[in-house]
C-alpha cells in the first residue's frame, strides 16, 4: 500500500539506511518498501557517501556510531552533497550533545535505541508531510 504523498503521485520516495548492524537494515528495509519507497541500505558510511554523490534521497537514517566516518560526518557531508534530503540521526549513545550537534549539522529528527518501527515512519510522514505543506 502506497502511503506516502510521493507514492500515491507516482513517485516512489527515495530512502538510503546507514547502520553499521545489519539488523537494522533488514528491520528498516522491509517496511518502508511496503510504505512505498525505494529503500537502498549501507553498513558503512564510506559506500553510503559513494550512492549519496551519485543519486538524491529524499530521506537519509543514518546511525552515530560506527567505524570510519561517523554518523555526525556523514550528515554534515549528506547536507553538503544534497541539502534537500531529509536526515535523521538514529543512535544507542543518545545524549543531550549528539542531539544538539545533529540539529546544528542539518538533522530533521533524533531517535534513540532501542525504537518502535512506527516511530520511525511516523518522524518520515511528519518529514514528507512538512514537504508537501511547503
């Protein structure tokens, strides 16, 4: 079922998943392509970068912590690249801090880990929503 503006537009809405626990991409991919995206998932932020140069999202999840460039780089570098894209930082080393800097870098939400699936598609719909409005 196409939930999204963009699906039922025909436009299928596009979404790139960084985590560098497999478990989370294979959690994440599954739903929002039922949701009606094209979902591409990364376990490392350098291949993750490499797509981003290559193609636009509409959306990027990205995770804090993980080897090589971390997630607060990733998403000052995603912004840089495409400032249209939508980020949301997802993180099991939540602080007060990482949040502040995540919004200072450009990121549209912050959730903490463990999370509900329909927390994180609701924060997408709130996020595609705002596009529509504007």
């Amino acid at each position: 079922m196409n939930t999204t503006p963009e699906a039922q537009a025909g436009k299928r809405p596009r979404i790139l998943i960084l985590d560098d626990e497999p478990i989370v991409c294979k959690r994440l991919k599954p739903a929002f392509q039922k949701a009606g995206f094209t979902v591409e998932t990364f376990v490392d932020s350098a291949s993750a970068l490499a797509r981003v140069k290559e193609a636009p999202f509409d959306i990027v999840i990205t995770d804090l912590k993980m080897e090589g460039l971390d997630g607060l780089a990733f998403l000052a570098k995603v912004k840089e690249l495409r400032p249209e894209a939508g980020v949301i930082v997802i993180t099991g080393f939540a602080t007060l801090e990482t949040a502040r800097e995540s919004f200072r870098k450009g990121a549209f939400d912050f959730v903490a880990k463990p999370f509900k699936l329909k927390d994180i598609m609701d924060i997408v719909a709130r996020l595609l929503a705002g596009r529509e409005a504007s």
